[in-house]
C-alpha cells in the first residue's frame, strides 16, 4: 500500500477514535500511540536498522565460519587420578603393555563378637571359611585363558607407603591364598580363600592385615570395584568359629598412617602399584589416558569480538589423532572435555588441572574414539565455549581432556600438538553470529 494512502486511513480512523474520546478516554491515548508507531515505521525500510533501530525490526547478520591456529599454549600430564581415588583398581598381567599389582588395607580387625548375635561377648581365637571378596566390573574383564590371582600379607614395619618396599613382599612365605580363574568368564564377584591360620594370627596378636594382589601364571586383567569406604568395596569375610552355625564377619577396607591427613588414609585404603605402563608422551604428542592416566589441556586465545560479543552456534576442537599401540587398541572410549576455572595467578598445572569442572559440560560434549585410529577428528566444545563470555578476565580461555573411566582402564588416545608441523596441529573450527551493534541515532 503507498505511503499517503496508509496515512489517509490513519488519519480516518484518529478522527474516529476522537469522535469518542469523551466515552473512552484512554482508548484515544492507547490508539494514538499505535497509529504513530505505524506511521513511523512506514517511513523507509532501505536503511535497514539504523533508519529506525528503535521501532523497526533490525535485518539479523551472517552466521560465520572460522578456523583458526588458537592454541597459545597445550601440553599433557599424567598421574591421574590421584593414588587411591579410582573408583576401581585395576589389575592386569598383560607382559607386552601393561603390568600392575594391587594393596588393600584391613587395619582394624574385630577382636571379639556375640555368639549367635545374643548379649555375651566372646574372643576370637580362631576361625573358619576366611575369603577376600572381590566385586568385579565385567566390562573391564580381558583374557579368555586362567591365570591365578594370589594375595600376600604385604604388611611392614617399613616404610609402607614406599611402593619399592611394598613390591619386596610379594613372596612365597608371603602367600595367603590363591584362586585359578578365566576373566572373560568370570561373574560379577571373585571370592579368594585366605589362610584361615594366618587371619587369625592377625586377629589375637590385634594387629593390621594388609594384602597385595597380583595376577600371575598367564595373560588377563580384571577391573575391581574399590570405592574406599563405600559399597561394593572389597572385603574380607570369616567366621569367628569353626563352628559353622555362628554368623560370619565382614571387615570393610580401612587404614590409619602416623601423622596422614584424612584424604591421605582414604587413598591407601586400596591403590595400585604399577610394574609396566604407557610410556610418557614426547613434546609434539597430547595424550588422554593411558595408564597411569593423562590429561591433556589446551589455551587458547580467541578474538573478544568472537569469544564475548558473538553468539557461538558451533565450537570445535580439532585433533589429528596418532594411532596408539598400547593396552586396548581397538575400544571405543570417551574423551570428556573439562573447563579449567583458575585464574591467571595460577600458574602450577597441576593445580589448574585439579581445580578443572565438569558438571553436565562433559555429558553434553563428550565424544568416542578408537585408540588405533588416526586422522582427523573433531571434539565438540561447544558448552564450554559459550561459557566464555561469562568468566573473568582474569581466566584464560582454556580446555581440558580426560578420559571415562581413568584410572580404571588403559585405553589411550594420542594426538599431534602444536609443536608438530603447521598441518597437524589443534585447531578450533567456530561457527557463531555478530552482534548487531545499530545504534539509536
């Protein structure tokens, strides 16, 4: 409709509206507001938003697409999890990769009980059917062929907390019991026989039992559930007389360290030792994973007009993945992303690492690769890359990576890092809208 006939009805129905005005006051107010803004925006839509910011809409710009070399800084480091905060302890005797041991600590034994569960306390002195009860994770299960798991009183007056000292113990006069079993096959529970002599020599003399497991005689790994302290942790059961008819007896997992803080003795309550691991990643390498577990972690340093005034639609890292050799090449496993929250004055990594979030940003971003695979592969980042805008100056913009279940699986992936050729460095791929910045004249 041309400009003076929109005016001319305008204006036909102003006259209207005033022709009642006396009835309605607040009707002429209301109309006329609405009859000005029409006219107003009937003026010029050419000028877009800046004819008419105000009143009219603005025409939306562009999404865009940019690839950019912005990681200022990346690097790896292991040690992860920290000794004893696994939720699972894992034990495997796989000679071509990957060896480990296991210690669980029985420190206060019960020294009498209730006959029959009535009110009488009677001593310990010796007992029946003494078993470590070891819940298993199946799905961490390898090997289709026996071998033996043995346990050892790895006990000391040594230094007990030195992995040197306690790897001295793993011997024959050291043997409490063993089991021949198929890790593939095997159930969700794996129940050791213990010298039922030895348990109770512990029990009379009040002092600690302390057992090391190994896995020998063959080629396996099976996956323990041992969180300290918590259900389904490993235990040890007896009963507190030959005499069947008695209830038996449960001893959860528990130590006590001279001086330790509580955080201390929670982590020797079962860990790992480690005979044989992945090896170390060189300077052009970013590793996730691996045993004892990496993490890897990228800066990077993103334009202000992109990071903190765009909308971002799609953020990627992308990854040139090197095929790894080690442990279970060819599982799909998850690499999570974490956002480190420190700031700059922070600067010890592993500090920044440990302070890393998670929450439900790595539920929406995790990814599954395959530790054999390489090429190129592209990581979801976006929860985290929105997030920027949000954080302080003072915190760089940053990610880091885990992988699922570390600690308690061997799984690596490795990728080029921004050491190695310009090609097969880490990238971030964004896709985001610029904010609209028209301005009311």
């Amino acid at each position: 409709m041309p400009e003076r006939s929109l005016w001319s009805a305008a204006h036909r129905a102003w006259q209207r509206v005033q022709q009642t005005a006396v009835r309605s006051p607040r009707l002429l107010v209301v109309v006329g507001v609405v009859a000005a803004t029409a006219a107003a925006c009937t003026e010029s839509y050419d000028g877009g938003g800046d004819a008419c910011p105000s009143l009219c809409p603005a025409t939306p710009l562009a999404f865009r697409d940019t690839t950019i070399d912005a990681v200022v800084f990346d690097t790896a480091m292991g040690g992860y999890p920290a000794l004893g905060l696994s939720p699972a302890l894992l034990l495997a005797n796989r000679p071509d990769t990957l060896v480990t041991r296991g210690v669980l600590r029985y420190d206060i034994l019960p020294t009498s009980f209730n006959p029959n569960k009535g009110s009488a306390t009677e001593n310990i002195t010796t007992i029946d059917s003494a078993t470590l009860v070891l819940p298993l994770d199946s799905t961490g299960a390898r090997g289709a062929t026996p071998v033996t798991v043995e346990v050892f009183d790895v006990d000391t007056t040594q230094n007990d907390s030195s992995s040197v000292v306690i790897k001295t113990l793993f011997r024959k006069d050291r043997l409490l019991g063993s089991t021949i079993m198929t890790p593939k096959t095997q159930g969700d529970t794996l129940r050791v026989p213990l010298s039922n002599s030895a348990v109770a020599a512990k029990i009379t003399a009040n002092a600690r039992l302390r057992v090391g497991l190994r896995i020998s005689g063959g080629s396996g790994q099976i996956r323990i559930i041992a969180f300290s302290g918590g259900a389904g942790a490993p235990y040890v059961r007896f009963d507190p007389k030959t005499d069947t008819t008695y209830a038996p007896l449960t001893v959860s997992t528990t130590t006590t360290i001279d001086y330790a803080t509580t955080d201390m003795n929670l982590s020797y309550q079962a860990y790992a030792l480690i005979d044989k691991a992945s090896s170390a990643p060189d300077a052009s390498t970013l590793q996730v994973g691996g045993y004892p577990s990496y993490r890897t972690y990228l800066r990077f340093k993103v334009p202000a007009a992109i990071s903190d005034s765009s909308t971002i639609v799609r953020a990627e890292v992308l990854f040139t993945q090197r095929p790894s050799t080690f442990a279970n090449t060819t599982d799909s496993v998850y690499i999570l992303p974490m956002v480190p929250a420190a700031s700059n004055t922070v600067t010890d990594l592993r500090r920044i690492l440990d302070l890393t979030a998670e929450g439900v940003f790595a539920a929406l971003d995790s990814s599954r690769l395959v530790p054999k695979d390489s090429g190129l592969k592209v990581i979801n980042v976006l929860t985290l890359a929105r997030g920027w805008k949000s954080l302080p100056a003072d915190v760089p913009r940053a990610v880091a990576f885990r992988i699922g279940l570390e600690g308690s699986q061997p799984s690596e992936l490795r990728f080029f890092s921004s050491k190695a050729s310009a090609a097969l460095r880490p990238r971030l791929r964004l896709t985001y809208q610029p904010r609209n910045e028209s301005a009311i004249p």
